[in-house]
C-alpha cells in the first residue's frame, strides 16, 4: 500500500519532467499541463457529511443515537495532486490522484461514542449540557474517475460530467465534547473500518462544479459494528474545480 500511495503521488512529476508547457498559480493551488494530461495541486472541496441506513437505530430510552444537525456535519477533501490523461481529443479524460478527505458529525442528542469496546456503543448523557459533541475521522483516498467535458477548448463554456470510485484507508478519528466551558477529546478508532470504497459523481457548469460521494461499505467494521450499520455520505461542490 505504501508503494502504491508513493507510485502515484510521484507520477504527476514523472508524467511531467522537464518539458512542461504551462505552469499557473491560482490562489494557493498549482498547475501543469502538457498535450497529453493535466495536473492540479491543492485542490479543495467543501460540503456535508451524513449518514444512511435502512434501519432506525434507538437507544433503550427510545433516543436516536444517529440524529444529525445537517448543517454543522461537514466534509472537506483537499487533493493533494489530481491528474488527467486526455483521451478522444479531450472530450474524455481519465483521472487518478490522492485525497486527504475530513469527516465531522455532529450529534443532535447528548450521545458519547464510547472508546475502547469490543462493539460500537454510545452512552446517553441527558445532565451533560452539551454544546457540541460530534465525531470525526480522516481517511487517505485515491479516486480514479472518467471525466467529460462538452467544450475542452474553452473551460469556462463547458459542461462537466464525472463519475467513478475510490479506495482509502483510515488515517485518525476523534470524539469531542464541549460542555460548560469544559472541552474533552477522545482519539480512537471507536470501530470506525480501516478501508472503504465507494463511488463519486460529479455535474457542473464552467467554475461551478457540485459533487456527491457515496460509500459501498458501511462506516462500522461488521465485527465491531454493535448491529449499527450506517453508510457514510457527502454532497457539496468543489472550491476550485479542476
């Protein structure tokens, strides 16, 4: 695996060598092209993150340990180089890269995740005050996707459409708490699977491009999952598309 990570993050310089036709800055992100593929550096995405299941999950109480605040969940990918391979005169192109991808869910009802259990548990905490307590994972993906554009000649005037899937492994998770002026956090896996698959689509019109991801495998390793079995999602658009 650490081959493959180091294979493809050192392809884009490979590709490129010494004979790049175009090097931009824009912002903070970076830009090389040549006839035949395209790299972009430092791109970000920025949406909400959620949870799916076909079952409703309750606590003895009849609480829902799952219950989310929609807007404060968010999901921020930030690629660490993406890379197009033109094909069919740039109407097709077939992309790969490496992304670093940051989940937070934040949890309606006073729920703790608990550490360091052999099953997924959460503890119902009604005196606790909470402000925010909310979960939080990273994972390291690398998405290979096939990319249409109506109008390769001129960006600004095309229609883009992707779709294709990823692979990532688990790199980190969290669960912090604030209440009364006190802060808690928590580092564990809390059962989270170490990999994941899963698809993305993509639809935009010149700079505006919106995306949705949808993970094939659920959040929680079977062994460990407690009979919760939720599928992470994410919707939003891209801060500075490719």
């Amino acid at each position: 695996m650490r081959v493959l990570f180091f294979i493809l993050f050192m392809a884009p310089f490979l590709i490129h060598g010494q004979d790049s036709t175009m090097l931009e800055f824009e912002d903070w992100c970076i830009e090389t092209e040549r006839d035949f593929a395209k790299t972009r550096y430092g791109l970000v995405d920025f949406g909400v993150s959620g949870l799916i299941s076909d079952d409703n999950y309750r606590l003895e109480n009849g609480i829902d340990p799952f219950e989310m605040r929609p807007l404060k969940s968010t999901n921020i990918k930030l690629h660490l180089f993406q890379q197009r391979l033109k094909l069919v005169k740039g109407y097709v192109s077939l992309g790969y890269g490496i992304v670093l991808d940051f989940n937070k869910y934040y949890f309606d009802n006073p729920v703790v995740l608990l550490e360091d259990q052999p099953q997924v548990a959460f503890d119902f905490r009604p005196d606790a005050g909470f402000k925010k307590n909310r979960l939080s994972y990273w994972v390291l993906d690398i998405p290979f996707m096939l990319h249409f554009e109506s109008n390769p000649k001129n960006a600004s005037k095309s229609l883009h459409l992707s779709g294709g899937a990823y692979a990532g492994m688990l790199l980190g998770a969290n669960f912090k708490t604030k209440s009364k002026g006190q802060k808690n956090k928590t580092r564990d896996n809390f059962g989270i699977d170490r990999w994941r698959f899963g698809l993305r689509a993509e639809i935009g019109y010149g700079p505006v491009t919106l995306y949705g991801t949808y993970d094939l495998n659920a959040l929680f390793e079977e062994e460990k999952n407690g009979g919760y079995k939720v599928t992470p999602f994410s919707l939003g658009f891209m801060l500075w598309p490719f």
